[in-house]
C-alpha cells in the first residue's frame, strides 16, 4: 500500500506570493491533517479535513487554508507569504476522523526570500 | 504552549550505550505516540500506548505509558548509529493532536 504522497519536495517563493501544497492520503484513508514544523515552535498543527469539510484549525491566520476532494486528497494554500512562513509542511493521513494513528509524508519544504 | 515536555532536549552518546528519553504533560492522555524524524523527512510512527501502566517492546526499543496517563518513556537499549534521529511523543487524536518539541538522538559509532 503507497504511502502519504506531498508534491512538490521543495519550494522557494518570495514574499507577497501565495503557494499550494498538495497531498495524497494512504488509499483507504478518510482524514488529512496538516502541520508545520519550524525549528523554533516544533511540529504544530494547522488543520484537519475529513468528508472534503475543514473539522479543526490551529492557531494560524487566516492566510492558511486547505480543502480536501472528493478522493480525500487535499490541498493546503498559503497567500501573501511573509518570511516567517519557511518551514516544512507535513501532511498525515488517518483511516478515521479523531484517531489517534496519523501516518505522515515525507513533507514539503517551502523558503520564502 | 507545548503540552507534552520532552527531555533532554539533545542526547548524543557511543554506540552501545543504553538510553531513556521522557515525555511528560500535566494532562491525561487517552493514549500517547511516539514517532522518529529523520532530517528531511516526516515523522514514522513507532509506537501507540493506550492503558495506563502499559509496555510495549519494538526490538530493541520499550516505551511505557504512565500508570495516570500523562507521561511516557522510551528506552533504547544497545543504541546503534541507525537510532539516530528526532523522537517525537504526540498526544491527542488526529483533529487536535500536540507534539512534544522533540529529543535529537546522535549516537556515534
């Protein structure tokens, strides 16, 4: 069975851009979660989307969005980026709303200059 | 604000040597997960502790949940070069779920 699949690995954007990540769940899997991980405040969570609707959202403004399709992949968007907004972006993929397993992939590593 | 505290922060030892690594919180978890990060990559879930009290073995590593649920360990016995890595312990369920803010593990050959 594939894994959490995240396009693209890498990204370099400048500031007042907007970007989209991408993000395959394992086949089977209802759930995606999304998390951004910088050196300073560690692994934090953005949201999760289950049923193409947003079920939770962390502490982020409103700059990050996401949706989730019909075939439970997902994207997540960030618009007008600010230099704080490096890091890498993990998208985790759950069997279920709520559980307590989440599966990640290998990221995506976004630098604004 | 990090629920989950995690310590030490950075351990580096020799090959061979035993370690433990500890994640503590103020609150009580249904269960707990422990994954590792490799630089670059996402984090791989090791482990699941659901009972308080609970130990699970993975070769040559053995994580206890805490008997009131709100701290766990990780026991590395006989490191080796490979277990180098960030551990992570998590917390929560997939819609609110929290991090630790790591231990980075280099064990030297």
């Amino acid at each position: 069975k594939a894994g959490v699949t995240q396009t693209p690995r890498y990204l370099i954007k400048t500031r007042g851009q907007q970007v989209t990540l991408s993000c395959s769940p394992i086949s089977g899997h209802r759930s995606v979660s999304w998390y951004q991980q910088t050196p300073g405040q560690g692994l934090q969570f953005l949201f999760e989307y289950f049923s193409e609707t947003q079920r939770n959202k962390g502490n982020f403004p409103g700059r990050f969005s996401g949706r989730q399709f019909s075939n439970s992949r997902s994207e997540m968007n960030v618009s007008t980026l600010e230099l704080g907004d490096s890091a890498l972006y993990l998208c985790a993929s759950s069997l279920d709303l709520g559980v307590t397993e989440a599966f990640f992939g290998q990221g995506t590593r976004l630098t604004v200059v | 604000t990090q629920l989950l505290e995690q310590s030490p922060q950075f351990l580096s030892i020799q090959e061979g040597e035993n370690l433990t690594v500890y994640c503590n919180s103020s609150s009580v978890f249904s269960s707990l997960q422990w994954y590792r990060q490799e630089p670059g990559e996402g984090p791989v879930l090791l482990v699941t502790v659901v009972t308080g009290g609970e130990v699970k073995k993975l070769k040559r590593l053995t994580f206890q949940f805490g008997d009131a649920r709100k701290d766990s360990s990780l026991h590395i016995t006989a490191a080796q070069p490979g277990d180098t890595g960030l551990y992570l312990c998590a917390g929560g369920r997939s819609h609110d779920m929290r991090f630790g803010a790591g231990t980075r593990l280099t064990v030297k050959p």
